[in-house]
C-alpha cells in the first residue's frame, strides 16, 4: 500500500502535531501563571496597610520603617494625567477622522497607519524623545516630563482602540441626528460619543492599565523622589521605578518590598483590564 | 481645528524621528556611521563610540526569543482556534490577554526569582556549558513569554478569517483535519502569521527593562547563548545619569534610540504591508 495513504500514518501525523499544540498552549498559559504566581506568592508576605499609606522614611531602603505611598500617589497622578491630555488629543482626533473625514479618505488611512507605528514604538524611545523635548523647554525630570512621555506612548493606543468604536457607530444613527438639523459638531458629540461611551471608557481604561506599568519612559523623564507628590515640576516616584530600585538592592527587607510593590501594580494593572473587559461586555447590551 | 489636531497627530512620527535625528547629529558629525555601527570600542569618556557589541546583543536576544516563541505560539493558536472547544477557547484567550498587560518590570523580576537560577543551574550544565545565569538565553525567554500574547491574539484572528467554506471543501475530500490545517488554512492564514511573528519580534526588539534585568549587561559580543549580552535598549536606560556629563554621550545614546526608532518602523511597515487587505485592523487590544 502506498504510504502516503495510510489512513494510519496520516492519524498518527496529526496525533503527534496535536500534542505539540497542546502542549505549546499548556506551555505559555502555564508560563504566564507562573508569573502571577511567583508575584502573589513573594509579594503577599509583605505587603501590609502600612506599606500602602506610608512614604519611605529615613533609612527606609536600608529596611527601616516606610511604604510606597510616594510611588502609588506619583503612578496614579502621573497616568492620570496623561491619560486625560491624551483623551483631549486622542478624542477630537477620532472624532474628525469617523465623522467629518469621507469613507476612504487619504487623511483617515494615513493616520491610523501612523497610529498603528506609533503603538509599536518602544518606550523607551519615548523615553529618550520625552527627554529631548524636555531639554528644548527647559524642564527637568519630573511629573510633568513623565507626564508628557506616557502622554505620547498612550496616545496611539486610545486612539487606535477609541476609533475601533466609534467606527462601528451606525451610518443611520448619524443619518437621523443631521436630519434633525444638528450640525457635524453636535453629532460627534452628542450622538457619536454617546453611543460610543463605552468602547471610549474601555478605550481610556487600557491606555491608563498601559501607562502605568510602563517603566521604560519614565526612567529619563519623570525621576524619582522619597517624598509625596506635590508639585508638577518636581520629580515623582513611580512604582515601576520603585519596584526596580528596591528589587535591585541588596537588603532582603527591600526586596521583599518590592515583592510586594510589584504585587500592589499587578493587582491595579489586572482590576482595570478586568474592569474594562466587563465594561465593553455590559454596555454593548444596551447600546443602540 | 479638529483637522489640525489630525494632521498634527499623524506627524508624531515624523517629530520623533526627527528631534531623535537632531540630537545624534553632534556624534554622526564627528564619526562615520560604519565607525559606529561596526566598531566594537566603547570607551564614551575617551570618545570612542562602537556600538556594534550592543547591536550584536540586541540582535542576540531577539532572535532567541523569536525562534523560541513563534513556533510555540503558532502551534498554541493553531490549537486554540482550529482544535480547543468553545469554552476552553472563551477561558484561555481573555486569560492570555489579560497577562499580557503585567508591566515589564515585573517580568523582570520574574526572570530574575525563576529564569536565571533555570539557566544556571539546569539548563546550561545540561549542555555542559558554564553561565552565570544572566545571559542571552535568559533574556531570549523572558521576551519570548512578553511577546507570546501578542503573536497568539493576531494569529488567532487571522486564523478565524479564514473562510470555513474552505476547510470543509478539504475535509469533503478525504483530508484529515490536521491535513487542511497544514495544506488550506496555513496557506490562507500564512501571511498573517508572518505579520504577527514580526510585530512580536519587534516588541522584542525594543523591551527595555525586563531583558536588562537577567541579560547581565556585559558590552561584548556573545559567543554562546549562555554569556551575558548587553542590548541597546539596555545600554539606554542604564546611562541616564552620567550621559550629560560626558562629551557626546547624549548624543550617542539618543542615537541608539534612532537607530532602534528606525528598525522597529521598518518591521512595522513590514508587517502591516503584509496584512492590508486582510480583514482584521487592531493589532492589539491588552
């Protein structure tokens, strides 16, 4: 019997390429587990009430009292921030290229090309442009700079997810609101964000989950400081930095510190993508 | 003014590129490019800039990470879109995507507390080589479990625009299921896969802080995948503090990030070459 026809051969062929998928798919979920076990596991030990509401005293990277409320305070200002100057960029931006812009306009595939570029840009290459920036203005590391580097890396994100939204708007929905007589800018605003606010509420969510646990950026930019946040212009403890420079020093104390931060930033990190996840599942219900 | 906004949004990438090539003009005044990227002295506080030791690093890790990543990943999304049933599927995709934001920092970390001692103590004494742990292979595996979610989300959709007409024309005939897989749906579904795996390797590319947290930082071109490397993204972050001290250093080092700026747009525009037409336009939703 010709080989190649054996019903035999052939099964034990996809046999064998069946269990080197699973055991591929067993593989990286396995992997990943891992992480998010190593992390509770490690971390949970050591984190306690006073690690989260305390700034690091005197002699607190040599295992003396002190929390990471500095760094907390500094991600969530930071992020916050700049995901809000990214919404008054990234909103109107996607606004314009799905309401004002023709279908197949140029302007709107030329845009979301460089938006997709821009996604794949390295954080650190906005680390060193928000540097770059920053020495034109005058600035030194600080909330502000650091604002302005997470600022950028986030904003092709909420762009490119925001427009996958906002273009799955109804033609018709539109169609009805310019038949009333309302103007481009009102539908955009009223008609197409509404109807859009929960795509644009995942949308910002995982930009800000994006943002937050970016360390790469924020290492020129924004510093590092033992002291609570207060000014703009001062530099601001993050708590990627501070899950880095607490895990690379010697003293087991810290490091069990920084088991712990990179236990409090994963649970932020995974709250907000959950939370986005149940948003978008929740609201298409109702939408339109 | 909304136009304006757009237009002006559309050229970050153009600013980028041009305020990174502004300030390496100083340092490409000076040395020729091949002096640059093909000299391995790097000596900053003697003015010599030869970055071919960080590029041969960089290239290093990306690689291994590539090569141990995609075929995994083509074969977990083949399995996962083609084989898995529904409910398996509906589990271990959110759950895959959702892993996929845990910040790099904790990846490094990560490396550190499990795959340095797993290079050191196990897998570099199986092959009867000596590392200290932080090296190229532990680098190449970190990455490769950062980039796994991304390649399997893009595979995933690209395997599902592939017309089921097709699939079960060729099972109509007689073919296994593992035979349509590898002679219909790969066929159709190859060029996406493609995309996926260099957007990947681009990521790979460009990660900064949990590959310098196990490649061990040693600006040498690695002989074996057990010796330490030291990555361009690497050589970046680690010198902020002294960079403005040293004549030219600025210079240099913003010039690494061009040059990484440069690569990772080429792979980009690659890919996305590679997938216009085809139906799916998010490349990532973590």
């Amino acid at each position: 019997m010709d080989k190649k026809n054996n019903i035999h051969v052939r099964r034990l062929e996809e046999n064998i390429f069946k269990s080197l998928m699973v055991f591929s798919t067993g593989a990286i979920v396995l992997a990943l587990a891992l992480i998010l076990w190593t992390v509770i596991r490690k971390g949970l030990p050591h984190l306690s009430l006073g690690m989260l509401t305390q700034a690091p005293k005197s002699g607190y990277y040599l295992g003396k009292d002190g929390g990471i409320l500095n760094a907390i305070l500094g991600s969530l200002y930071l992020t916050g921030g700049a995901a809000l100057l990214a919404i008054l960029v990234s909103l109107p931006v996607v606004l314009y290229l799905n309401v004002y812009l023709k279908k197949g306009s140029p302007l709107a595939y030329i845009a979301r090309f460089s938006f997709d570029i821009l996604w794949g840009i390295p954080s650190i290459v906005y680390g060193a442009f928000g540097f770059t920036i920053m020495l034109l203005f005058g600035v030194k590391s600080s909330l502000l700079g650091g604002m302005i580097a997470v600022t950028f890396l986030i904003f092709p994100i909420m762009s490119r997810s925001m427009d996958e939204v906002v273009r799955m708007v109804p033609g018709e929905l539109m169609d009805a609101s310019y038949a009333l007589g309302a103007t481009k800018l009102e539908t955009a605003f009223k008609v197409v964000v509404r109807q859009a606010l929960p795509g644009i509420s995942t949308a910002v969510l995982i930009s800000f989950g994006r943002g937050i646990g970016d360390a790469a950026s924020l290492i020129f930019t924004a510093g590092f400081t033992d002291s609570l946040p207060t000014s703009l212009l001062a530099p601001a403890a993050t708590l990627p930095l501070a899950i880095f420079f607490q895990f690379g020093t010697p003293m087991p104390e810290v490091q069990g510190r920084a088991y712990a931060s990179a236990l409090t930033l994963t649970l932020i990190i995974l709250v907000i993508s959950v939370a986005a996840r149940l948003l978008t599942r929740k609201f298409t219900k109702h939408v339109v | 003014m909304m136009r304006g906004l757009a237009v002006a949004s559309t050229l970050i990438v153009v600013l980028i590129a041009l305020a990174l090539f502004m300030r390496s003009k100083p340092i490409l005044a000076l040395k020729p490019l091949t002096t640059l990227l093909f000299s391995t002295a790097w000596h900053p506080s003697r003015g010599e800039f030869g970055f071919l030791a960080f590029i041969a690093g960089t290239l290093w890790v990306t690689l291994v990470a590539s090569f141990i990543a995609i075929p995994v990943c083509i074969l977990a999304s083949i399995y996962l879109s083609e084989y898995a049933d529904k409910r398996l599927r509906e589990w271990i995709g959110p759950f895959i995507d959702i892993l996929a934001g845990i910040p790099s920092v904790v990846y490094g970390m990560w490396g550190v507390l499990v795959i340095v001692p797993l290079v050191k103590n196990i897998i570099a004494p199986l092959f009867g080589g000596y590392s200290a742990g932080y090296s190229v292979l532990a680098g190449g595996l970190v990455l490769a479990v950062m980039i796994s979610p991304v390649i399997i989300h893009i595979s995933v959709e690209v395997l599902r625009t592939v017309p089921s007409d097709l699939k079960q024309a060729s099972l109509a005939l007689g073919a296994t299921k593992w035979e349509t897989i590898k002679f219909v749906v790969m066929k159709r579904a190859m060029p996406g896969m493609i995309a996926a795996s260099v957007l990947g390797l681009s990521r790979a590319f460009g990660e900064t802080i949990a590959v310098m947290m196990v490649v061990g930082n040693v600006a040498r071109i690695p002989r074996t995948v057990f010796d330490p490397a030291y990555p361009l993204p690497a050589l970046i972050a680690n010198n902020y503090g002294e960079m403005l001290s040293i004549p030219l250093y600025d210079s240099g080092l913003l010039f690494a990030a061009l040059l990484l700026l440069l690569v990772v747009i080429y792979f980009n525009v690659v890919s996305k070459m590679i997938l216009s037409g085809s139906k799916w336009s998010l490349y990532y939703n973590g």
